[in-house]
C-alpha cells in the first residue's frame, strides 16, 4: 500500500482528538504540580521533560484517549499500519537524548559555592513541601521567606541554546521521515490497523 492510498482522518478529527490529550495532559501536570506544591526539584523536572517523547510513543503504539474518543490512529504512513515498536523506542531514544544534551549545552558552568547554594535552596524547597499541606498559611509564609532569598539564576548561552535546539530538532525531524512517518487515519478504514 503507498502513501497516496492512505487517506488521513478529517482535520477536525484529528484537532479534537489533540485537544482532548493536551487537556488531559495539561490536568494531570496541574494535578502533580499541586500536590507536589510549587517543588521544581531537578529530578521533576527532568522527569516532566521525558513526558512529550513518551506521550508520542502512547499515540502510535496504543492510541492517546483523545484518539480513541475520536476514532483516530497514527499510522506508518508507508504502510498504513501501526509503527513498528522499534522504530518508535529509537526515536523516544533520540529525543531523550537531545533533550539532555541540550539541556547540557546550553548551562554555563556554575562554581561549586553557586551549585551548593542551589542545592541547599531546593532542599528547603521540598522540606517546606513536606511540612506543610498545600495551601496552608504556615507554608504560604515559608515559602515567602524562602523566595525572598532565591539562589544564582542559572546562566544559559543563548546562542547556544537555539543552535543546539535547532541542530536537535533537525536531526529528530530527519530520524523521524526516515524511520516512522506518520498520518493520522480513521479507524475503520483500510489501512487503519493497529496490527502490526
């Protein structure tokens, strides 16, 4: 089967099922985000930054919620079937590791008084979390104190930053026509088989 035979799910298919993932996404970082209070810890954040590679590989392997309430599936646009799940880890793979080596290039280097401070900040960060339940009064007036005094910004190389973004984003984008290009189809149709 070519491309051309694979006809795509209608636009507002496809818009709806997105919007409904981004909400759920979007509720459940809200969710996380107040139960774990205003704590940014680096391994939460490095954790949330795994969640876009992870959510694509939700969508072409089993289907997001957004997709099955709307009758939508991503499919090898070659083939008109789901993605095999090698293809779909290596991409997860690439993405995960431009994310860090971008995450690596882009920060200056800091001195090690500057990494303490930081590390002591988020250390008091998470004990206030700890202490106190959300929204308490006690906490609110901790964290107030706690923000007044915030440590060294981290400094980040702007132009670093957009070239190793870009140069990133690029070879993503490349790996991705390559091994798994992607079309949203109805389900239903020929050529909308989640076998693979």
């Amino acid at each position: 089967m070519t491309g051309r035979e694979i006809s795509p799910a209608s636009r507002w298919r496809r818009t709806l099922a997105g919007l409904v993932d981004v909400a759920i996404a979007g509720g459940v970082a809200w969710l996380w985000r107040r139960r774990a209070g205003s704590s940014a810890g680096s391994g939460k954040a490095r954790w949330a930054a795994m969640f876009t590679p992870a959510a694509e590989l939700i969508r072409e392997q089993l289907a997001s919620p957004g997709q099955w309430l709307f009758g939508v599936r991503t499919v090898d646009r070659r083939t008109g079937r789901r993605v095999e799940p090698w293809r779909t880890l290596v991409l997860l793979g690439a993405s995960a590791g431009g994310q860090l080596l971008v995450r690596r290039l882009t920060r200056m280097a800091q001195t090690p008084e500057q990494e303490r401070d930081r590390d002591h900040f988020m250390q008091e960060l998470s004990a206030v979390n700890e202490r106190y339940p959300a929204g308490s009064r006690e906490r609110d007036a901790e964290m107030r104190a706690l923000m007044a005094r915030p440590p060294s910004p981290i400094v980040v190389n702007p132009s670093r930053a957009m070239a190793a973004s870009l140069a990133v984003g690029l070879i993503n984008n490349r790996l991705r026509r390559r091994l798994a290009p992607t079309i949203e189809v109805p389900v239903g149709r020929r050529g909308a088989s989640h076998s693979p």
